[in-house]
C-alpha cells in the first residue's frame, strides 16, 4: 500500500514523540487501542488551567505507518488550542490532512478518541484538584 | 457482508471439519477454475477468475480459528472495530512492554540491554498468562455456542446468543493487543527494530 508523502514525512520524523508527567494536574493523558489491529497510542496535553489553552502536547504511539503519522499530526494540530477547539477536533480532518487511504481510516479515529480522552482525564484531575482544596473560611 | 459459511454450505460454528473444508475447497475451485475456462467466452473467463478469488479469499479466512471467529462474529453485527471496551489495565501493560522495546533499540550498553530485555520478558510471562485465560474463554464460549441450533438472522438473536457473541468479540479484540506485542517482542528477540504493517 502507497502511503502519501505527508504520512511517510510524520512518520519518519515524527513531532512531539515523548512523555509529559502523568500525575502533573495540569497534564492530561490518553491511553487508546485499536481493537482490530492492536495498535497502542498514548497522547497527553499539557494544558494551561487559567486560559484552557493546550501548551503542549506528547504522544507515543506502537503501530504501523497511519497510526504514528496521525498522533503526530494531532499533536501538532492542537498545540495553542483550547481544550474546547481541541474536543471538537474530527478524525475527517487528520484523514484530509494526511490523505489516509480507507483502510487506514481507523487510525485517525484512534487520535480522535485518544485527544478526547486526554481531555477527559484533564477535566476528571481538575475536578478533583477543586475538591481537595480547602474552602475559604 | 459475505458469508463464507454459506458460501462452502458448513454450519456457523466455531469449530470447524478442516479436513471436510478444504475437500469442499478443491471441489469448488476446480469447478471454478480459471484454466477450465480458457476456451469459454470473455465474460465467462472473467466471472470464473473472480468466483477462484472469492473462493480462495473465504477458504483463507475459514481455514484459521482466529479469522474464522472473526468473520462468525462479524456475520451478527459484532465488528471487532468497535470493540473499544478494553481493559485499561491490559493497553497499559501493552504500552509498557512496547516502551521497553523501543528502550531496548535505543541502548547500547550490553548490560543495560540485558536489564531491559529481563524487565520485558517478565511483562511477556504475565501477558501470554492473559492470553491463556482469554483463550481458555473463547474455547468455552466456542464450545457453547457450537452445540446450540442458531438463527442465521442478526435481528433474532436471543439475550443470551448476543451475550456469548459479544463476549466473544471483546476477548478476540484483547487476543488481537497481545498478537501485536507478540510480533514487536519477537522482531526486538531478534534484534529487529519492529515494523508494523498490518
């Protein structure tokens, strides 16, 4: 199978490969799989609680060409974006982006599922940062 | 959705007569073999070329287990891709056996490399222990179901049937992680850098 050039140049210089401090308040992290092939990806934010802004943004992912290309190219996509823009992000546009081919789509769809749980597991440490602070007096 | 159960007329089940299978492979492919047609029309010649690939396509995916459930599963509305219910604590042994790899291709040091190799192979022993007990799952689930009458109709499947068959999709999707690992485990053995194509 024919990968396009944009695939093979994320995929052999992938951006923003790395680990950001799980336990950290203001990270969030997304650990996803694709069920039919077995790929693991595994994207996390550093995201700003004042502004909401995403600061950065890591990922390591194990699994064939798409997969890696897509984390990379999500990362680089929201960096400086709200954790809202962020959420609202569709596989449909990594799959424009990277020209992935259908049987390739699914991967797009693991960097959509794995932003979206990144946010989630964001929002869930904030809630729980909130509720362990003291209350004023 | 194909159905390749009916197309060699053998039950869906589970488990199937390898040896009936693939005689009723050689019956069908001679008959439909594209050297019989040489001398038919064009149209005739083309239509047996894609009845042999069909057929080479269907036997190729009833022949393993693996496959085989797959498509079983599949035929009533259980995709495999939309298994996205995984144990997390399975994908985070997964991620962690796979950094292990990728530590492994980076270090240079032959006993750091031995270290890291130990610390791998110790997360591989407790996930071919995972693997055992899904597949100990799948042959009891397998079983069950093969020894009951079912309706080839996705739409009339009873609670139970669709229980057994979701089942049945979960376990082969956590089977399809541990594969994965397996071929990256078995590529760094080797002192491969693992190439994942699928």
């Amino acid at each position: 199978m024919a990968y396009s050039e944009k695939v093979i140049d994320h995929y052999q210089n992938p951006r923003n490969v790395g680990t950001l401090d799980p336990n950290d308040p203001s990270v969030g992290t997304g650990l996803v799989g694709a069920p039919e092939c077995g790929d693991v990806m595994r994207l996390q934010l550093r995201i700003n609680p004042d502004s909401g802004v995403i600061e950065d943004a890591k990922f390591k992912t194990f699994g064939c060409g798409s997969a890696i290309a897509s984390s990379s190219f999500a990362t680089e996509m929201i960096k400086g974006k709200t954790v809202d823009e962020a959420y609202e992000i569709k596989n449909t546009t990594i799959v424009k982006e990277l020209n992935l081919p259908p049987v390739k789509i699914h991967c797009s769809v693991l960097a959509e599922d794995a932003i979206k749980a990144a946010i989630e597991d964001y929002k869930k440490k904030q809630e729980s940062v909130a509720h362990a602070e003291p209350v004023a007096q | 959705m194909t159905d390749h159960f009916c197309r060699f007329g053998i039950d869906r089940t589970f488990a199937v007569d390898r040896d009936r299978l693939e005689r009723r492979f050689h019956e069908m492919q001679s008959a439909s073999h594209p050297d019989r047609h040489v001398t038919s029309e064009m149209g005739r010649r083309e239509q047996a070329l894609a009845e042999s690939s069909d057929i080479n396509a269907a036997y190729r995916t009833l022949r393993e287990s693996i496959p085989r459930a797959k498509h079983l599963v599949e035929l009533y509305g259980f995709p495999i891709s939309e298994q996205k219910s995984v144990p997390p604590s399975l994908l985070m042994t997964v991620m962690e056996a796979q950094e292990k790899i990728a530590e492994l291709e980076m270090a240079r040091d032959r006993l750091v490399k031995e270290k890291i190799m130990h610390e791998l192979l110790a997360i591989v022993e407790e996930l071919e222990g995972q693997r055992e007990t899904i597949d100990a799952e799948r042959e009891r689930l397998a079983r069950k179901w093969d020894l009951g009458m079912h309706t080839g109709d996705p739409a009339l499947l009873s609670a139970e049937e669709k229980e057994t068959l979701g089942r049945m999709a979960q376990l082969l999707s956590e089977r399809a992680y541990l594969e994965t690992l397996r071929l990256s485990v078995s590529a760094a053995r080797h002192g491969k850098p693992a190439f994942i194509q699928h």
